[in-house]
C-alpha cells in the first residue's frame, strides 16, 4: 500500500486573527499546485482520497478526484490543529484496510502541523528517508511498506510552483 501524504497547495497569506481562515480558498499558484497533482497521481493506483475539512485542502485533492472519478472522503482528523495521536489513528486504520494490498493506494490532503508530526512518529517508528524531508505547500510524501505499526520508507516529493 502506498499513501500519498499531501500538504495543501498554496493559498496565500495565513491570518490566525481571521474566524474564517478555515475557509481559505487555493490561490492562482495553488490552482496550479492542485492541476499538477492531479495530472501526477492520477496514473497511480489511488482507491481512496480523504483530506482535511478546510477548504484549501478540498480544494486541492478536487482535481484529482474529478479526474478519478472518486468521492472526496472529510475526516477532522487531518484537520489543522489536530493531535497526533487522532491523525495516526487515522493513517494506521487506512493501511490496515488495504490488508496488505500493494495494488493501491490512498491520498490525504492536511496542513503545515500535521505532516511533520506524522512524519516524525513514522520515523521514530523505524520509516528510512533516503533523500530530502520538506513539508511546503502542495508537496507530498509517499510512504510505503507498512509494516503493522510504521511505514517503512518515506520519500519526500516537492512541487514545482
């Protein structure tokens, strides 16, 4: 099984004092950020796609999706701010579902918080970086290889802006 671990493309400035920031939409760059992705994974084996409720990330995975013909799934637990133990409850329950199948694979689209965190509890869970780590905008890790408990590989993939 392989998980495509996305961080949302751009969208501008972020404004803690803004309400509404949850509601952030993709700017130009973003747009292409988001366009890019979709014409990279959409010749991978992707089954599933769940993302983060914020729009900035729906926003990004909605290309892929259409291209795909697959349903965008939103689940809190990629949401900004979450903790690390509810987004990797998350993440071990999608690798546990694919039962071993290395025939597909799964993308989830969260935020600038999250990824790292579940990066470093893969890590420190036994997961190789053979290259570069990196978590900006509209970039993507691809871990691979679960193993029960943490991936065994994870590759860190930037976007062209």
């Amino acid at each position: 099984m392989t998980v495509y671990l996305v961080r949302h493309a751009s969208a501008g400035d972020r404004n803690d004092s803004d309400p509404a920031d949850d509601e952030r939409a993709l700017d130009e760059t973003g747009r292409e950020q988001s366009a890019q992705l979709a014409d990279w994974l959409v010749h991978e084996p992707v089954s599933r796609i769940v993302t983060s409720p914020f729009l900035r990330c729906q926003q990004t995975v909605a290309p892929l999706a259409a291209a795909l013909g697959i349903e965008v799934v939103v689940d809190d637990r990629l949401a900004e701010g979450t903790p690390i133990e509810d987004s990797w409850s998350l993440l071990a329950e999608l690798a546990v579902s694919a039962n071993g199948s290395t025939s597909n694979a799964v993308v989830l689209c969260s935020h600038g918080d999250v990824i790292p965190d579940l990066i470093r509890r893969a890590q420190g869970r036994g997961m190789q970086i053979p290259g570069k780590s990196g978590c900006a905008k509209g970039s993507a890790w691809i871990l691979q290889h679960w193993s029960g408990d943490g991936f065994g590989t994870g590759i860190y993939t930037p976007v062209k802006a």
